[in-house]
C-alpha cells in the first residue's frame, strides 16, 4: 500500500502560475487557463499537457506541481504511465494480424484460445462487448503478488458473463488480457515483445516501454503521483495485474506520435482501420464511443478527435489527435475525488485543441 509522506499537512498545492518548456510555438493562453482550471478545479497537485503540431513540433504547457515536497512542476519529456492508452496499442497489434489474414475479426475468441469457451468474437473483445467479468474487480494494482494473464483471465472467466456478446458494451479490462493472449497464440511472441517490435520501435518511441515487475521507479524525468484525500504519494503499482491491458509506461509526446501514426494511417491498411474506426456509444465520456481500442471524443461545434485515455493509481491522461493531425495529452498526478474528474481532463483536451 502507498504510505504517506512524513508531513501531510505541510503539503500545500503551489499556487505558482503555470510555466511551459521546449516550446516550439508560442503558448496560448486558453491553453494555460484550461490546465489552471482543471488542478483548481479539483484541487489536484499538478497537470501537463503536450501538443504536437501537423509537421512533428510539439510544445509543453504545465500547471501546479509535478512534486509537492519541491514545488517543481512536471519535468521536460516526463515519463508518466499512461495505463488504458496500452490498449490502444494491443489492439493495433491484433489488426495487424487481422490484416495479414493471421486473424479474423468475427471469428469467435475460441477459435484461437480454445480456454475460453465464449462466442465473443475478436471484434467484441476489442470492442469491449464481449461480456467478460473485469478481473480488475478483484485484484488491484496494490497487491504485492505477480500475476500471469492466463490466470487473471481464467479467474474472470469463472464468473458468469454480464451479458450475451454483442447486446451491450461495459469496459472490461479482461478483455485486452485476452487480446494480449490471442497475440501470443498467433505469434508465438510474448505480447510486449511483440507490440514493441510492431509499433514502439518501427515509430521510434524511444521513451515508451514495458515496465520489468517489480520495477516502481520510472526511467527517466518524471512526476510524482498521488492520491486523494491528503495527496498520499503512490510507491507501488503492480504491472502483472494490468499487463497488456495497461502496463506501458510513455510520455505525452510518444503517445500523441503514436496517436498520429494511428489515424494517418502508418500503422493499418485504411480498410483495417476503418473497423477500427467502427464504434458504438460508450460511457467514458459525454458523447464518446468506443470502437476497437479507440475512442471518439467529440468537439463542440462538430468534428471529434480519437485517442482513447488511461487512469491508473495517482495518474490521468485524456487526449488525442483530430482529422487535421493536430494532437494533445493531457496527464494528471492525482485522481480527482469528484465523479466528474474523468470529464474534466476531456474537457480540458478539448479546450486546448480548439485553442490551437
């Protein structure tokens, strides 16, 4: 369990203004007040967002602190782990296979892992409606065992399903621990290694990688993470629990390059990326919808962008890339106590990206 920093009551959030750096375009300030508002808001230590240009030129925009005990904000290139958006790269994995003709999307899972005695197809697992109980109900990210996906995935499947494959959608991450298996069946690969040398290496995401349990310090510049309601430090995340369904650790510039890469179309044949495009309404955010391993978030006015977002102990991210190849990250250092938290990171993607 994370333990408490020795003063508690002497961390107080820093009111500085916020600062940016590695800028190649000058600051907007909407840009500026969305972060400011999001760490008032929700009284979180710290916030940053990274915005990448059509053309590659990202700049940073931070608010608050990246460390209670300094004051200092969240650090150049700052590694965070960037949870759920590890199934956005999971799922690109698979339809690689699927356009190779290794895999077919509405073949039931059973096909290719006969464990699992389900006619969810691969299309509902990646589409989050399979009808899979979460294992994440059961098993968190503070417990101090290592765990296989084989196991978390057999355990979940002891549970009866929620509902018939297809008829609804619930977020279950059981069904990206399943994704990862499919990508080990067919390949003969560990599934990191496998997502690594398909993605992480061809895009040159120098800071993305898979975190070796029980490592807990992260490679490189980064943040502190927290937790309400004293902004208790974070110092232990199991990544055997999450695995492929949320283990990577990146940072906002590599994963709004792999975001681009995504959507332009770099990393699937435009067929394949076109179901990858196809969603159903999904309740992660107002008006999103999930297709496989991809989310739509929309923009006011009209126009959406597509990411898909990550929360694990202590960190948030929300963001994107839109049509026009312009992307954000948005990350937090601590989980918002209000329900709406989620929303509000959205929200604050969403203003950035209108601002630019």
């Amino acid at each position: 369990m994370p333990r408490p920093p020795s003063s508690p009551a002497d961390l107080a959030i820093p009111g500085s203004p916020s600062s940016s750096a590695g800028l190649a375009t000058p600051t907007t300030s909407a840009a500026r007040r969305a972060l400011d508002e999001l760490v008032e808001r929700d009284g979180l230590p710290g916030a940053q967002a990274v915005i990448t240009y059509p053309g590659g030129r990202s700049k940073e925009i931070v608010s608050g602190a990246g460390d209670l005990r300094t004051g200092r904000p969240f650090p150049h290139l700052a590694r965070v782990r960037i949870a759920s958006n590890t199934k956005a790269f999971t799922a690109t994995t698979v339809l690689q296979l699927v356009a190779e003709g290794r895999v077919v999307l509405d073949q039931p899972i059973s096909r290719y892992l006969p464990e699992i005695a389900s006619g969810a197809t691969v299309r509902q697992v990646l589409r989050q409606q399979s009808g899979f109980y979460d294992f994440a109900n059961d098993v968190t990210e503070h417990s101090r065992s290592r765990y296989r996906a084989a196991d978390l995935v057999a355990a979940a499947l002891r549970h009866p399903p929620e509902f018939e494959p297809g008829t609804r959608w619930s977020y279950s991450n059981t069904n990206y621990l399943i994704a990862g298996l499919l990508i080990e069946k067919v390949t003969g690969r560990p599934a990191e290694e496998e997502i690594t040398r398909r993605i992480i290496r061809p895009l040159g995401l120098r800071h993305t990688y898979w975190p070796r349990y029980p490592e807990q310090t992260l490679r490189g510049p980064h943040a502190r993470a927290y937790m309400p309601p004293r902004h208790t430090e974070v110092r232990w995340i199991n990544t055997s629990v999450v695995g492929t369904a949320g283990a990577l650790v990146s940072t906002g510039h590599d994963l709004n390059r792999f975001f681009i890469a995504l959507l332009a179309g770099r990393l699937l044949p435009r067929a394949v990326l076109a179901e990858m495009r196809r969603t159903v309404p999904a309740g992660v955010a107002e008006g999103a919808a999930y297709g496989l391993g991809l989310i739509r978030f929309p923009l006011p006015g009209g126009g959406a962008f597509w990411g898909h977002g990550g929360t694990i102990e202590g960190t948030r991210t929300r963001g994107g890339v839109t049509g026009q190849g312009l992307a954000v990250n948005v990350t937090v250092n601590e989980i918002a106590t209000d329900p709406n938290g989620s929303q509000h990171v959205v929200d604050a993607a969403t203003t950035i990206l209108r601002s630019c």
